[in-house]
C-alpha cells in the first residue's frame, strides 16, 4: 500500500528500479539520469561524477566522458564505474561516520534497488524531492 507521497514501500519501489535501468547500460547513461534529471531532487553533493576529458574535449569545453559516479548518502556509498569492456561494475559500501566499513560489489539491479531505496527515503523526508521525483517517474 502506497503512502501518501506516492513513493510507498513496494510497489513504487519497483516502479523506481524499473524507470532507473530501461536502458541505462554505461555510466553516462547514469550520470546524466542522475546529475541532470534528478538533480533538483537530491540534495546538493549527494552525487559526484568523474569525468575523462580528451583534449578534443578540453578545446571544445566539453564535461568529457563520464567514467564513474557516487551517490552518497549518511549511511551508503553507491558507485557505478566504467568496466574496461563496456558495461558498468557496481558497488555499495556502508559508512559509518564518513569511514567505509565494508565494501559489496553488486550487479547493477541490486545497486539500482540500493538507489530506488535511497531515494524512496529522500522523498520521504523532504518534500521537493517527493514532488521532484512524483513528475520525473510519473508517480
């Protein structure tokens, strides 16, 4: 049963997952999900995103390339980064007081279901990203 932030436990939670990994096969895919689309949902340094920057990059003022990304949160770091032969390698570690205490890498699904959590939190909590995250996933 969903709650009144149209963000509930189950369900919508799913709903999450589902809408963050539709086609979503790279790190750029995440990083542009992440930092442009949500970024007026999530609090100001929740993520961070590495960047590769060629030359052609750097003459054009281009970002460059994403090749890893953080979500950080009190409790969990979520990282995706780029594997060496396309696809991406995920991994959430726990924190206590900004120390990492132990370090899981996970298959994408698992770290999207980590982040939908998250952000169900989020919303939860805070009512800009409730509202912010009820438009981008149509909830």
């Amino acid at each position: 049963m969903a709650d009144e932030s149209g963000l509930g436990p189950m369900g919508d939670l799913h709903l999450l997952v589902a809408a963050l990994r539709t086609d979503r096969s790279d790190v750029e895919s995440y990083a542009r999900v992440l930092s442009d689309t949500l970024g007026d949902a999530l609090p100001a340094g929740m993520v961070e995103i590495d960047r590769r920057r060629s030359m052609a990059d750097r003459v054009a003022g281009r970002e460059g390339q994403p090749i890893s990304l953080r979500v950080t949160t009190d409790d969990k770091l979520l990282e995706l980064t780029a594997a060496k032969h396309g696809g991406v390698k995920a991994e959430v570690r726990s924190v206590v007081r900004g120390v990492a205490i132990s370090r899981k890498e996970v298959g994408v699904d698992e770290w999207l279901t980590v982040l939908a959590d998250v952000l169900t939190k989020l919303a939860a909590r805070d009512t800009t990203a409730r509202e912010a995250l009820s438009r981008l996933f149509g909830l």
